[in-house]
C-alpha cells in the first residue's frame, strides 16, 4: 500500500466506509465521469478482485427533460465515450445502460454476480431516494451499496457550528472550512493507478446512441470540451488566469470566470484537484484571485449542505415567511416571463444575458445574479420560474447552487441579499459591461450605439436611435417595465410580509 492511500485509509476524520474484499465488484458512475481521483473508484478497485463499470442513462431524468436536443445529455454521452475508451486502454470497458437505475443497477449488479456496488454519494433529495430504493433492492440481494465522498471538500454536518448546529449564514461557514482545511483534505485518491484490477471484456461493450435515447445532437462541440480531456484543457487555461480571478471575474466580456462550472457538474475534473490549484497557489504566492476562486468552491459546498440538512429547500422559501409573498400571475405575468426567457426585456444587459444562455447553455455569473434580480424585483415573478428555466438551460446546472443563488436573488434564502437591496440593471450594465461588448455580441440589432446609449436605448433621442438603425417596438423591444416604479412596487410587496411576520 502506497503512503497516500495508507494516510487515506488511516485518517482519523475519514468517514469513508471500509468495505469488505470482495470477488466481484461493480462501480456505478453518475456525477463523476473520470479515472483520476475519484473516491469510488479507488475503494471499488482496492476492494474488488476484479472489478465492472457502468453509467446509466437515467430514463426518470432523460424522459422529463422537454427538449430532446440538450447540450447535457449530449456532454454526459461524450464524457462516457472517453471514459470508455480510458477504461478499455487499461483492460476494462464500460457498461452503459439506458433504463431507470432504481431497476437497472441491481438488475446488472445480478447478472454479473457482484457482491458490492460502489459510487460516489449524491446530495440532492431525488438522487438520496433513489440510492435509498437501490440499497434496499440490492440488500434483498445479498449485495452491498457503498457511497463515497467525492463531489465535495466538506459534506453534510463535517462543517458546524460551535453549538453543533447548521451554517446559514456563508462568511462564518467559509471561516470554520478554512480553519479545517488542510493538505489531507485535498489528497487525490490514486485511482488511475489500481486499474489493473478492471474485469476483462473480450469485446466491446455495447454503447447506446444519443439517438438510440431519443436525443439530438447541438451545438456543445463548438463550444465546449466534455470529458477529461476537455476539463484538463480547460482547468490548464484558467490556471494561466487563476491570478486575476478576482478583479476580471464580474466582467463578462472578459475571460475572467474559470469555465469549469459543467466539469465541476459532471465530475469530469475531481474538486480536490480545483480546491488544491487555488490552496497552493495562495499559500505560496498570496494569490487573491487564488483564493477568491476557493470561495467559490466553499459556496458549492456551503449550498450542498444546505440541501442535505434542509430538503424541503429544494421547492420552498428557505426562510418560511417568504412563501407568503404575493408575485404577480395572470396572462400579463406569463407575458412578461416569456420576454425574459427570450431576452425581449428591452433591458440590454438582461437581453443579452438571457440569450447567451439560450444560445449557448451559458450564462456569467455576475449575469445570473442580475437576471434572477431583475425577473424576481423588476417583474415581481416568483424566483421558482427562473430556477425552473435555468434547470433546463443550463448546462452546469445543479439543484443546490441553482436553488441557493435563486433564493440568494429573491432574499428569501440562507445569507440572502437584504429585500430591499434591489439591482439596477442599468447600472449594473455600465459597471460591468461599460464598453457595451458583452451586448453587442448578444444583441447586434444595437451594435452602432456609442458605448453610453447602449446600456438604455429608451432614453436616446430619436435622432440618436434613427442613426443608429435602432426602432423602439421593432428591431429592438421597448422597455417592460420601469425600473423605480418596479422597485417601489417590489419594496411594497415584500414589506407586507415582513410586517405580517413581525405580528404573528
């Protein structure tokens, strides 16, 4: 046994089960499609004589998915193809199944005779059933599901408070994570180098089409990288940039943000090879950009806690008085949802955001927050829309960061911006995109407006928009709504509540 993985066996905070040896051994693939540092994989292969591999094609989450050409299905079957192929250079090869797992696991775990089933734990309330109903079926079975940390630095209740209780507020939370953080917790699990114990297959195994599974194939290849490759590349690039994270990352006409959100998602690159870039290079250099991306990775776990204590987070207020808020509804409010969804606001900044998401499955971070901002305080349009529209967009998209940074806008989750902290897209718009590029790209219709007109066409003269080429009402929306008189209508609204909550 190596050094790292007998510290890794032996670490007395380790809460990695210890599993038997076994004969026969299966390990399941889900947000983790990678052979390096993976936790899973390592227990499974040091575990197992020999060992199988697969990846369902979940039919309960593929069949709810309303577009049938989506750019994440699309980057899971080819991640899949390159974990294949890595698995078939070492000796093995992966079984890939297009079924409901619930059933599919232990139907295959059967078949090839296995007496344990290794993955990597989900934290998300549907994933957590599922794993419960595939424990529960493998067991009448005989066989054994082990789950292993993996997707996070810390999880679940590693990180409390001094009184034992649930971090809600981020600052205190990120503070007691790097107070614990240390060089063990970001050890690599060697698990690229125990394939030797993959189950020989003489032939290939079977390797379902996208369109075998009723999907088309999109524009992901021309904008994007999957697999381990493509996030090696991608985290290789952003490490030649790590250092200016912090000053460039709000800007979104500029590579400044890492790009690596989808890999992160699917588990094409490992969090403790991230974190561990990010750690060591402030601890050597000072980094400020270094460390303002470890944040980041801090609020991915900060959110997955979040869902593992607080499930019921997942479709409601995190603060419960919240739900009495009374958003707008009716014909008129789906009229202003699709023009979001469309980015026909008449809101440059907002417009543009809305459509590099629809065209790419992208969307800046800085832009998430002032979306989210202006269709749950400008429009008055419960938060729960816009988290169900980023769900189907995004292709990073993860419920415990979606919902967290949803609630963060509507202020009615954990650490939430205060109700009355209300974003002005215009000025959001001039701070972060002052030489209108970012707009531009996504909206060329306003490419010839000098760099001050294009963050608010309405307020141009006419001359200023007939030079320009710009038609109010037709090339280009006229605004949906006015900003203060949204602003005063969002205050009200939320000020009702408050109050009611304070007398009861």
């Amino acid at each position: 046994m190596s050094n790292t993985s007998q510290s890794l066996a032996n670490h007395p905070l380790s809460t990695q089960p210890r599993p038997a040896f076994v004969k026969t051994g299966l390990m399941w693939f889900r947000r983790d499609l990678r052979t390096q540092d993976n936790a899973a994989l390592f227990y499974a292969l040091k575990h197992s004589e020999q060992l199988h591999c697969v990846f369902v094609f979940d039919k309960t989450i593929l069949d709810a998915l309303p577009n049938k050409a989506d750019r994440r299905v699309e980057f899971i079957w080819e991640s899949c193809a390159e974990l294949k192929q890595t698995l078939q250079a070492a000796g093995g090869d992966l079984h890939l199944v297009h079924d409901n797992a619930e059933q599919a696991i232990p139907a295959l775990a059967r078949q090839l005779k296995v007496q344990a089933v290794f993955a990597n734990k989900d934290y998300e309330p549907a994933a957590k059933q599922r794993d419960d109903t595939v424990r529960t079926t493998l067991g009448e079975a005989g066989i054994e599901l082990h789950l292993f940390k993996d997707q996070t630095i810390f999880e679940e209740s590693e990180v409390l408070t001094q009184a034992g209780g649930v971090f809600s507020v981020f600052t205190p939370y990120k503070n007691a994570c790097l107070k614990k953080l240390d060089r063990f917790h970001l050890t690599p699990y060697p698990s690229e180098h125990r394939l030797a114990s993959l189950a020989k297959h003489p032939e290939s195994l079977p390797f379902p089409g996208l369109e075998d599974m009723g999907f088309e194939r999109t524009n992901l290849l021309s904008l994007l990288k999957p697999g381990m490759s493509g996030a090696q590349a991608t985290f290789d690039d952003f490490l030649g940039r790590i250092d200016k994270y912090k000053e460039k990352r709000d800007f979104p006409a500029v590579r400044g943000v890492s790009y690596l959100s989808v890999h992160m998602r699917f588990g094409t690159l490992s969090i403790r090879t991230a974190a561990s870039a990010a750690y060591d290079r402030y601890q050597a250099h000072g980094s400020e950009g270094a460390m303002g991306w470890l944040n980041e990775l801090i609020w991915r776990d900060f959110y997955f806690q979040i869902i593992h204590h607080r499930p019921d987070a997942a479709t409601q207020a995190f603060k419960p008085e919240y739900d009495q808020i009374q958003w707008e509804s009716g014909p008129q409010a789906e009229k202003m949802f699709q023009a979001w969804c469309e980015g026909n606001t008449g809101f440059p900044i907002v417009d543009a955001a809305m459509r590099q998401l629809n065209q790419t499955g992208f969307q800046h971070n800085r832009l998430r927050m002032v979306t989210a901002s202006f269709l749950t305080k400008d429009l008055g349009i419960d938060w729960r829309w816009g988290e169900r529209y980023f769900a189907e967009h995004l292709n990073d998209f993860d419920l415990s960061a979606n919902n967290g940074g949803w609630q963060w806008a509507a202020s009615s989750g954990c650490d939430a911006q205060p109700y009355f902290r209300i974003f002005n897209p215009y000025s959001q718009s001039e701070k972060f995109d002052g030489e209108g590029k970012f707009i531009r790209k996504y909206c060329p219709e306003l490419a010839k407006l000098n760099n001050k007109q294009i963050h608010n066409p309405a307020a141009c003269t006419p001359m200023e928009l007939q030079m320009a080429g710009v038609e109010l009402g037709k090339t280009y929306p006229r605004p949906v709504v006015e900003h203060d008189e949204a602003r005063k209508k969002t205050l009200l609204r939320y000020e009702v509540v408050k109050k009611k909550a304070a007398s009861e």
